[in-house]
C-alpha cells in the first residue's frame, strides 16, 4: 500500500488513534488470557450468576490452563460494539484514507465504549510522561520495568517515558451454561 | 407500613427505562443510605449483565429464534418473553414480535387495556399480551432482581412506592396498581412522578434545601422523559413555621420525549443522504437513529462541538466501501431540537390542537404538536388561579413559577436545558417579574426511582412530605330529561364527585342526586376530569362550563348485581368517592336503604 505520510493529516491522527487503541485492546486480550477471569482486584461487582449454574465451562484438560471464554467473549463485545473483527479481515489496499477513517470511527467509538463499559483502567504511574521520577527499593518490577542504563541498586532515578494501565475493575458480563463463545456474532438472516 | 419491611423501595416504571432506588430503613435514620438496584438483564442471548436501568420492553421470540438455555437469567429462564436491552435489541431488527410504550397505553383510554393486542401489527399466530400484561412482566423482572439480591427480604414484604405521571387518570393508576397486585406486590403506595423528582431534590440538597426556597415560591416541574412530558405546580407555603410543600396543578399526558428527537434528527440526516442521490433501507434509518442519540449528546454537551459523524456501518461483514457516512451539525441539532421542540414563543402560543381529540382511535394518540414550550405555556396559562387559595394574589394571565426543576434524560443536554430556562424567563421578563432560579443537583435519569425511595422514608415520619391530594376534580354526567330537538345534543350537567385536592384516606358523602341503575346489567355513565376547577365540592352540580374547563375521559361503568334483587329492576343509587390510602380513586355506587357499596370501574372493557 502507498500511503503519503504527509497527505491527509487529519484523516491520519484518526488512523493512529484508532490502531493505538487497537494495540490497547490487543494488551488487555493478553491480560485477560494471562491471568484466571473475575479478577479480583476491587470489590467485586454484584454476583449474577447463581452459585448453582456455573458460568464458566468446566475444567479443561490438564494442557489447557485457562478457557478461552473470557477471549471469546471480549472478541464477540468488540465485533458487536465495535466491528473488530470485521475490521481487521478487512484488505486495506485499494481504499482511500478517508475511506478506512470513515470505518476507523467506527471501531474506535465502539471500542472505547465497550472499554469503558467492561474496564475501569487506571495509569500505573500518576506523574506526567518525560519527567523525572524516582523508585525506591524494592519496587514492583511488574508495575514498572527499567530499561536502558540500568546498573547498581536502586532507588533508580529515570525518566517516566510510558505511564503503563492497570485494570482496576473487570465486570464482564456473565455467560449463560452451554452458551457457546465461540460463536463471536451469529449470522443474521432477514425473512 | 409492614414492621417487617426493612426497605423502602422507589419503583419508577418507565415508559422507556425502569429503575428501582432504596433507601435502607434500619440504617442511619437521620441520613438514610440511597442506592439503585442493580438490575440482572440479557443483553443478548446467553449473555446477561447488570445495568441500572431496565429498558422497557417485552419481546416475544418466534420458538426458533433463541434456544432456551440461552434466555436464563439469574433466577431462572424467562418465560412468555423477554424484557430489558435485549428486547430492544431483537425488537429493533424484528419490530413485529416487540411490545413497546406499554405505559403509553395503560392510559389509553379508548382500548381495552387487559385485551391482549400488543404488538399491535403481531402476526395472528403470536400470543399477545395486553398493556396490562405488559407492565406486570416489567414489574416481575424488577421484582426477581430484586428478591434475588435481597432473599432475606423480598420485595413483596417491603414498602414499595410505584410513579406514576402526574398525569395519569383514575383508570391508569388503577391498573398500575392491578399490574403491581399481579406480581404480588402489597404494601403499595403510588407517587406522581415530577413529586418524586423533588423529593429526590430535598434528599439531594440535605437541609440545605429550606435555604433554598422560600414561602410563595411557586415550583415547576418539568420532566422530559423519552415518550412522555410531565409538568406540575409545587407552592412553598408556611405551617407552624415549618416550610410546607404544596402540588397545586398537573398537566395534560404529552407523548412526546427524546425519543421523538432522535427520530427527528434521523429523518433530517435521512432527507440529506437522500439529496445526495443515497436512498436508504429501514435498517439503516433505525442505525441512524442510534448514531444520533449519541451525536446529538455530543453537540448538545460540548459548545466548541461544531459537527459529528455519524457513520452507518454495512450491515455485512465487509466494512469498506459499504458504510455511510454523513455528519450532524451544531446547526441542524439547534434547529430539530432546540428551535424543533423548544421554540421561543410568546406566552400566550399554545399548541395548535387540543390533546386527546379522539377516544377511539387505535394507536397511541402522539402529541400533533412537537413544542415542548407550546405545551408549557399553555399549562401555565390554564393554571393561571392556582394559587390564589394560598397566596391570594391572583395572578395576570398566567401562573409565574419563581423557581424550575427539570428531570428527565433530555434535560440532561445544556443547551436544551438553557433554552428551556431562557424561555420561561422571557415570559417572566415580559410579565415584569423576577427571573425563576433553576433547582440543581439531581441526577435526572435516576431521580424519581431515588425521590420514590426517599418518599418511603418520609412516610415513616421523617422528612417534609408535599401535599397535594388529586390533582383534578371529577365529575359524572347527567344527561337532562328534555325532548329531544333533532340535531341536538340533549343539555349535558357535570356532578361533582370527587373535588379537587381530595387527600389520600378521605372520602365524600354520598350524592344528594340518585342514579337509577338497572340491576344486573351494566350502566355506564360519561366522567370529566377538570384540573383548573378548584372551588366545586362534591355534590355540586354544573348546569355549563367552558369547553376547556371539564376534559371527557372514558366512560365508567356500574353493575349492580342480582343478588336478593330482580334483574331488570331499576334501583336508585347514589354516588361517593374516596381516595385509597395507596392513592387511587374508587367512586362507589350506594343503592338507597342500604349500606352496601359497589365498585364503579374506571376501566370499561370495549369502550
């Protein structure tokens, strides 16, 4: 694909915005595939499931740590709010920037909408990016990673270049037993 | 009030959206803790999630539509449809199995409302289910939320305070309070809505609230719903020294609310797409719709906003070269909506027809007129003598409020809200009187569920609590014994039933006037409602009236049974009203020499 990076300025920042939040969508797939479901980081959201009617699948084979159901059902929340997946099969070439911008708003107002509704998010870090910072000892090396310069003993003093997102509240919605998450979006057919 | 209830729960039955607010009884008494029921719904099949508001819509799926594991919810599998977003979400591709506006039909006078006709265009083989039905399967949803947060206290045993719009008639209350008895709710009480939304105010401004207004302040309410528009009149006087609030006056039912707006703004983007040689398919103006309520949030919120895209996706998987796209202006949503629905008229521009022209029609009778500020200045100017029984001073032409409340999801937008304001301050400036204050501080979606619970609490005996008993007066008529002139109605008289202002557990005496009914057969007789004639006590008989004095509503209905009587035989009975302690209006008909009383209904099947 050609793209004239100095054509169409506007239509570009859409762009990028759009493929950043993709990219942030992307993280939180992985956070959720990292680690079991229902965080439980907060006070969690009231129970809606009864404790009789298990929402999960049942234990999968001992190869198989986690279900992917909770994927599943952030890729089926994304296609439906957001066109996700119809989005990214799509084949770029042959369409104009203002084209794929019209199509990226789509994705994105659908995806902050679906982030918002599922995730509360927070910085990892407060202070502003491209300042100075220091971490004591002992600091959490999940939270923060070093890089670059990095000798001797802390407390380190850096400069904070990303402030990192931690998810603070998970509240997906529950899935009914013998509900099949694969099946993202049904096919529609109008009669 | 129960001793067991350890809640006072606010119900707000919405014609759009319900919400349930409680109010902990056991808690701190002095600053009761408030909260909105979280409510367990399917928001698409298998898939359930907790919302605070439940969508207001019954969907009936075809037996091979959606399996039936996937329609469980928390407390088991619904049955006989589905409410919340997932109806209006099947519903909007699938119109024809939805149930909609059921509130807007319970006070529909000219249908039956326990007959099953809703969906109204339902294909034959579809059960359908009445208005009635309708509601009470929202209320059960409510209720199965409910009792399963709270097992150790369910619903039926806690005292429950049920909205209604101010401006519903003694027929419509009286079957929200049938919908309420049919899911087993007891301890009932119903509350006008614009009332809950003050409520929600006081509670909101803590003690605060009695420096905020004053004796002969005059309050209005207005409440911008997505059907309905609700208005109602609430005067500050003094009692004891205590700050006494007074409901003087209601509205007229308006069925118009944001979700005209959307439409509006649809059909606006519809007719440029069109212009620009792009037709459009029904799926596509119902994406419209939906991508306007967001933009139109957007501009109405933001000034600096001057347009929003609004792009409709292909209803296909691919996404590129299939998806429309357009934009909504700063421009456009001021015309539609502000200058659309909120013109700036004079106080003397009311809208251009009567409401309720025509009982019978079928399909729901939508306001012909989209001024919200028409409509309100007609309100104000018919409740111009309102308060002369507290204040004396009558007013000029018309009532001048000194202070506005808004509820309401529209209300929500600045600009709407501002406009609103600087119309109602442009009558007051033309009038010579002081501009009103605008009352802030309530979270307008979720006020009347909130100032419904808060009202549970302030029947415990905390609290101020705004009198107002009925907001009409009602009348039967008698039809004069003259000879009958062709081509003349015979001369019509009003007797007053049931007089204005009329408290919760009052009754009147019954009638000095007898009605002959025949025994076994039912008798129907014609019924006004007047909300501006404040001076007739019961018994007092209209020989005439201005047209726009008395509004006819649907005719009640009498049957006197047979037992211990000759069917055919006609018995003279007089009439007396009294006023239920849950706050709905039951008129009785008394046989003479007797003390039995039996009921008039309100709701006539085939009127």
């Amino acid at each position: 694909m050609n793209v004239d990076f100095t054509a169409l300025p506007a239509t570009l920042d859409i762009l990028h915005l759009t493929l950043g939040a993709l990219s942030l969508l992307l993280i939180v797939l992985l956070l959720l595939k990292g680690k079991p479901r229902q965080l439980p980081i907060s006070p969690a959201p009231v129970q809606v499931a009864e404790p009789s009617k298990p929402v999960q699948a049942p234990a999968q084979p001992a190869l198989k740590t986690h279900s992917p159901d909770a994927a599943l059902q952030l890729l089926s929340l994304l296609q439906q709010e957001a066109r996700f997946i119809d989005f990214l099969n799509e084949d770029l070439k042959g369409f104009s920037d203002a084209e794929i911008g019209a199509v990226a708003r789509v994705v994105h107002e659908g995806g902050k909408k679906t982030l918002q509704q599922y995730f509360t998010l927070a910085p990892v870090r407060s202070e502003d990016e491209e300042t100075r910072i220091t971490l004591p000892e002992g600091f959490n090396a999940a939270e923060v990673r070093v890089t670059g310069n990095v000798v001797g003993q802390p407390p380190f003093t850096g400069t904070l270049v990303h402030r990192g997102w931690r998810v603070t509240n998970v509240n997906l919605p529950k899935l009914a037993d013998g509900h099949d998450a694969r099946i993202l979006v049904p096919a529609e057919v109008e009669l | 009030m129960n001793e067991a209830s350890r809640f006072a729960v606010g119900i707000d039955l919405g014609t759009t959206n319900s919400v349930v607010g409680y109010v902990d009884l056991q808690a701190d008494a002095e600053h009761p803790a408030q909260a909105i029921l979280p409510l367990p719904q399917l928001t698409q099949p298998g898939v359930v999630e907790n919302r605070s508001q439940l969508p207001s819509f019954l969907y009936l799926p075809h037996e091979t539509e959606v399996a039936p594991h996937e329609l469980v919810l928390p407390w088991g599998e619904s049955r006989n449809g589905v409410v919340g977003v997932i109806a209006r979400q099947l519903g909007s591709k699938t119109p024809l199995r939805l149930v909609a506006s059921a509130k807007s039909w319970l006070c529909h006078g000219g249908v039956d409302r326990r007959s099953g006709f809703l969906p109204l265009n339902a294909p034959e083989d579809l059960a359908k289910v009445s208005p009635l039905q309708a509601s009470a399967a929202y209320l059960a949803h409510l209720k199965a939320a409910w009792n399963h947060q709270f097992p150790e206290h369910p619903l039926e045993q806690q005292d429950v305070t049920l909205t209604v719009p101010a401006s519903f008639d003694p027929a419509a209350r009286d079957l929200t309070v049938e919908a309420a008895r049919l899911v087993g709710l007891q301890q009932l009480t119903l509350l006008e809505e614009p009332q809950a939304a003050l409520y929600s105010w006081v509670k909101a401004s803590g003690d605060d609230w009695r420096k905020q207004v004053n004796v002969g302040d005059v309050i209005l309410v207005v409440d911008v719903g997505g059907g309905t528009t609700d208005l109602s009149l609430i005067a500050v006087t003094e009692e004891e020294g205590n700050l006494q609030l007074n409901r003087i006056a209601v509205g007229d039912h308006i069925l118009l609310g944001g979700d005209n707006m959307d439409l509006a703004l649809a059909y606006r983007l519809k007719a440029k797409l069109e212009a620009e040689g792009k037709a459009l398919q029904a799926w596509q103006i119902q994406a419209l719709t939906h991508s306007c309520r967001d933009a139109k949030e957007a501009l109405l919120t933001d000034p600096d906003t001057l347009s929003v895209p609004i792009v409709v996706p292909s209803r296909g998987s691919k996404l590129l070269g299939a998806t429309l796209r357009t934009e909504l202006t700063r421009e456009e949503v001021e015309q539609t909506l502000v200058d659309g629905f909120f013109p700036q008229v004079q106080i003397h521009e009311h809208p251009r027809q009567a409401l309720r022209t025509a009982l019978a029609q079928l399909g729901l009778p939508y306001a012909s007129d989209a001024g919200i500020t028409r409509h309100l200045a007609a309100f104000l100017c018919r409740q111009a003598e309102a308060t002369v029984d507290m204040f004396g001073q009558p007013q000029a032409s018309f009532i001048k409020p000194t202070a506005v409340l808004f509820n309401g999801g529209v209300l929500k937008a600045p600009l709407l809200a501002r406009r609103l304001m600087g119309v109602i301050n442009q009558w007051l400036q033309q009038a010579g009187a002081e501009p009103a204050r605008l009352l802030e501080g309530a979270d307008l979606d979720l006020a009347v569920a909130n100032g419904a619970a808060y009202y549970g609490y302030v029947r415990k005996g905390h609290g101020v609590r705004i009198r107002g008993g009925i907001a009409n007066a009602y009348y039967v008529g008698i039809e004069s014994e003259m000879p009958a002139v062709p081509g003349m109605e015979p001369p019509l008289q009003a007797l007053c039933v049931a007089p204005f202002g009329m408290e919760e557990g009052s009754a009147t005496e019954p009638s000095a006037a007898e009605f002959g009914l025949v025994v076994g057969e039912p008798v129907q007789f014609r019924f006004f409602g007047s909300n501006v004639r404040r001076g007739d006590t019961a018994g007092v008989l209209l020989e005439d009236w201005e047209p726009t004095e008395l509004e006819e509503l649907p005719p009640i209905q009498a049957t006197l049974p047979v037992e211990n009587r000759r069917p055919g035989e006609v018995v003279p009975v007089r009439l007396a009203a009294r006023v239920t302690e849950l706050g709905t209006l039951c008129l009785e008909a008394i046989p003479r020499n007797s003390d039995q009383r039996w009921r008039v209904e309100f709701d006539v099947r085939n009127a």
